[in-house]
C-alpha cells in the first residue's frame, strides 16, 4: 500500500487548512503526523466548532433567576432604602421557594429603566405587571394573573366630576405616571381620546391633581390609595366606585432571560397558590405593612 506524507500543521503553505491535508495513514516521522481519512477529521473540526456554542449554552443556563420591579408603586411593590417590599415581591419568592428556584431581588432603579433591562434580557422575571402587545415581544406572560389591580379615576375633592363610563373623561384633563400601561383596550382608548400628561411619581400626580392642573389622576386603585395613606392631606381627594378598568398583574418572564423555559411551572404554582388563598392574603399583609412603614408616614 503507497504511503503519502502528511506535512506538520506547522509547516503547512500560509492560509492553508490542516483539515484539507486528510489522508491514509502513514509512519510517524519528524514533521509527519498520521491522520485518517477525511470522516474523522471534519467530525473533529466539527467538535471544535460545537464545543463553543455548549458552552455558552451551559452559561446561559437558569442558576439564579434575577428579579426586577417598579420601586415606586406600593404595595404592590417598592423600594424602602435597604430592599425591595411589597406583594408582588413577596409572591415571586413565595412560588420561586416552593419551586426551589433560586433567585435574588434587589433594586435596579426606576420603572422605565427596569423594562430596559427586561427588554434586553439582563434580567428574568418582572413582578408584576399588565399585559400590553408592546410587552408581548420581550416578555412571556403566564396563564395565571397573580393579583387584580383596578384602574381607578382619583379626583380632587373641590373638583370632582361624575364618572361612570370612559366617555366620562373626555373633556378633561389627565394625568398618568410616566412608564405605567393598563392594557390594550384602556391604552388604545387613552392615546386616541383623552388629554393626558405624564409625571415621573404617582406623588406627583396627586401634586398637580390638588392645585388643579389636572382633573383626574389615572392608577392602579391599590397604588393610588398606598399613597394617599402616605399623605397628610389625603381628605383632599376621592375614587368614584366605577373603575376605568380591572385588568390583571403577571409575574412576567423576559423572552432573553436565561430562565424562560421555567415559564409552565411558575404559572402552575401560581394557579395553586391562588385556589388556596394564599395569593389574597399576601395582598393583605403588604397593605398593612405598606400603612405601617415609616415611608407611609412621611410627610410628601
């Protein structure tokens, strides 16, 4: 059988592939290696190339699911000066601990900035929001909503109007927190029809809403109230009964996070949680400790 010599990798022509240079097998010379046949070495080439995409898989992998949240929308959730509080904090460690998951939550700056992150996959749950068709391409939302939030209509006092439908608010002049979204259907209906201006805190809007600037401040009922009990003059200001809506919060995962495929089992947990009343009573408990925290007593 004739025999080919084999150059070493090292003494090949400039650009030239060592994989190009497959051959029979030969004697082991100075400057001669023994290859095989082509097979053998493309699948080697091949493993090399593989070898890389693993393990950036294999770091990309669900170690720490990281959790972000608005830190102004009590009780719901907000930021206290040392950690992150509020129900729906408190919800995402309750199904991650049963699903033994492990986590952490810390504060990562405003709303805005938040979905920024979520956006980009830099983090991989959002607790909680509404779900928007705009949120719908960088978030994945579970079957189960963890908490009801109403859509409410806060009014001054010396100011207020009669509400009963939407329609109610044409004419008026409005106020919304800078980042928030109440759904498709309340979205589509407040950017086609109704005056409104937008503030960076809730705190701010109750502000412009009592010296008269705007009519009607749009929130989420428990967010609205939260920080009415935070204010020394909340007198000043009610809800009519009717909401605008009531639409539904959702631990949300994000489509770039590292922890997307934990999706069917955080919504079965929740659909549990929620059957059992756990889901309620969280609610409660953060209502209570929102009226006791030393932020709720502060003077704006």
């Amino acid at each position: 059988m004739k025999h080919r010599l084999i150059p070493n990798p090292t003494q090949l022509p400039p650009g030239t592939c060592p994989c190009t240079w497959a051959g029979t097998w030969v004697g082991m010379r100075p400057g001669i290696h023994r290859v095989t046949r082509g097979r053998p070495v493309v699948a080697l080439a091949l493993a090399m190339l593989v070898a890389p995409v693993l393990l950036t898989h294999a770091q990309a992998a669900c170690t720490r699911l990281r959790i972000g949240a608005d830190p102004a929308y009590p009780p719901l959730h907000w930021y206290d000066g040392h950690q992150m509080q509020g129900a729906s904090i408190d919800m995402a460690r309750r199904v991650l601990d049963e699903l033994h998951i492990p986590y952490e939550i810390r504060y990562q700056g405003p709303f805005t900035r938040i979905m920024k992150l979520a956006e980009r996959g830099e983090i991989d749950m959002v607790a909680t929001l509404k779900k928007t068709p705009e949120r719908e391409q960088f978030l994945l939302f579970p079957k189960t909503a963890a908490l009801s939030n109403p859509v409410a209509v806060f009014q001054s006092r010396e100011r207020a109007f009669a509400f009963h439908t939407r329609q109610d608010l044409i004419g008026h002049r409005g106020g919304i927190t800078r980042g928030n979204r109440f759904g498709a259907d309340v979205d589509d209906f407040v950017k086609a029809s109704l005056d409104i201006e937008e503030a960076d805190t809730p705190e701010s809007n109750f502000n412009k809403l009592k010296v008269g600037r705007i009519d009607y401040f749009l929130t989420g009922y428990f967010v609205g109230m939260a920080y009415l009990l935070k204010r020394s003059d909340e007198a000043s200001f009610v809800v009519p009964s009717t909401y605008l809506a009531d639409t539904p919060n959702y631990l949300a995962l994000t489509l770039k996070g590292a922890c997307a495929d934990k999706l069917e089992a955080i919504d079965a947990k929740l659909l549990q949680l929620k059957k059992s009343g756990v889901l309620d009573e969280i609610i409660k408990a953060n209502l209570a400790r929102w009226r006791t925290s030393s932020l709720a007593r502060e003077a704006p």
